[in-house]
C-alpha cells in the first residue's frame, strides 16, 4: 500500500504544470467561474432574504393587532342583531369583522312581501273609506228624514194647539152662552114670579075694589075662622 501511495504522487504533482503549460486562457476561465457562482448565489440570497423580508412586513401590517391562536378567549361585549320584521335577506352590505356605526345599514330585506301586504292594506283602506262613505250618506239622508218627521210633528202640535186653541174658544163661548141661558132662565123664573104675584096682588086688589055684603063672623072656640054664608 505504501508503494502504491509514491507512484501515484509524482503524477499528480507532474499533471498541474502539464496543464498549466498547455494553455494559460483555460485556467483563468476555470478559476472565474467559481465567483461568478458566488456572486449569482450571493445575488439570489439577497433576493430572496429581501422577498422574505418584505412579505413579512406585509403580513405585519395586515395583521398587526390580530393574535392567531388555537386555544384562546376573547373577553367583549356581546350584541345580537335582528330586524324589527322578518323576510328575505336579498343583500348584506357589511363584512366579517367591519366596523360599523349606529343607523348603517347592515342587510336590505326582499321588500316584495311588504309592498304586496302593503297594496292590500291600501286596498282595505279604500274600501274601508267607500263604506264609511256610504254611512255618511246614509246617516245624513236618515238626519233629512227625521228632520222632515220633526217638522211634520212640529206641524202636528201646531195643529193640536191650534184645535186646543179652538176647543177652548168654543167651551168659553158654550160657557157663556149656558150663563147667559141661566140668566135668561133666572130672568124668566122672576118674570114668572112677578107675574104669579101680580096676579095675586091683581086678584087682591081686585077683590078689595069689588063690593061685599056684610058677613057675620063666627069666631069658633079653636079659633078657626070660617066665612059665612051669604
């Protein structure tokens, strides 16, 4: 093994000047190659450190503020949001973890139904306001009626005061005319009294002025007066 080991030194050491003899051009290429390897590699290194170095200031800005965990808790208030009514989501207008103020508006609601209940409303609406309508009419045609029934009983009660009116113009004139019959019939009943004592003082005064024969008076022991015989 030691014999083999001296042969092949001298060899080696004979072939560097055989080369470096044969042509001067071809070791400068061969030794320039190597730092132009370097430099590209150097080159690519700075590149890529630089590509790394911006996409990490990138994603520093994008996230800074937000931690990236597993297992983590986040303590923050809480708040549900719904609509006062409900319906079909036809648009959402915000973004997962946007921030928002008060009145934005979040999502717009398909307003479809809405617009149909609210033509149906509308609707009742009218037909409500036709027969309230037709009430009026009708109330204010019954208010011509019992107005003109009002008159008609105004008319009435003139009429019944009117024949009352008469009535005790008619029992007055009877009134009068029973006390003027009264007075008449009391004027009559002294007329006929007068006369029935007329008479008698006529038959009195009559038999006084008539001549009489001398009669003889008989007094009767009970007193009786009695005329005699002529």
């Amino acid at each position: 093994m030691s014999s083999s080991a001296t042969v092949s030194a001298p060899t080696l050491k004979t072939s560097i000047p055989e080369r470096s003899t044969s042509g001067g051009g071809a070791n400068l290429e061969t030794a320039a190659a190597p730092k132009q390897k370097r430099s590209r590699r150097r080159l690519l290194l700075g590149v890529i450190g630089a590509a790394v170095l911006a996409g990490g200031a990138v994603w520093y800005f994008l996230n800074a503020g937000y931690e990236t965990t597993d297992d983590a808790f986040v303590n923050s208030y809480v708040t549900y949001v719904s609509p006062r009514v409900a319906g079909n989501v036809v648009e959402v207008r915000v973004d997962d973890n946007q921030f928002v103020e008060a009145g934005q508006v979040l999502l717009r609601l398909d307003a479809e139904p809405y617009r149909i209940v609210r033509d149906q409303k509308l609707a009742a609406l009218d037909r409500a306001k036709l027969r309230i309508d037709q009430q009026v009419a009708a109330l204010r045609a019954a208010e011509a009626e019992v107005e003109q029934a009002r008159n008609q009983v105004r008319s009435q009660v003139v009429s019944l005061w009117s024949n009352l009116y008469l009535l005790q113009t008619i029992q007055s004139i009877v009134r009068y005319q029973e006390a003027g019959l009264k007075i008449n019939l009391a004027n009559e009943k002294l007329q006929h009294a007068n006369l029935v004592l007329a008479e008698k003082e006529h038959g009195r005064y009559s038999e006084l002025a008539r001549p009489r024969r001398y009669v003889t008076v008989l007094i009767h022991v009970v007193g009786f007066i009695a005329p005699s015989p002529s």
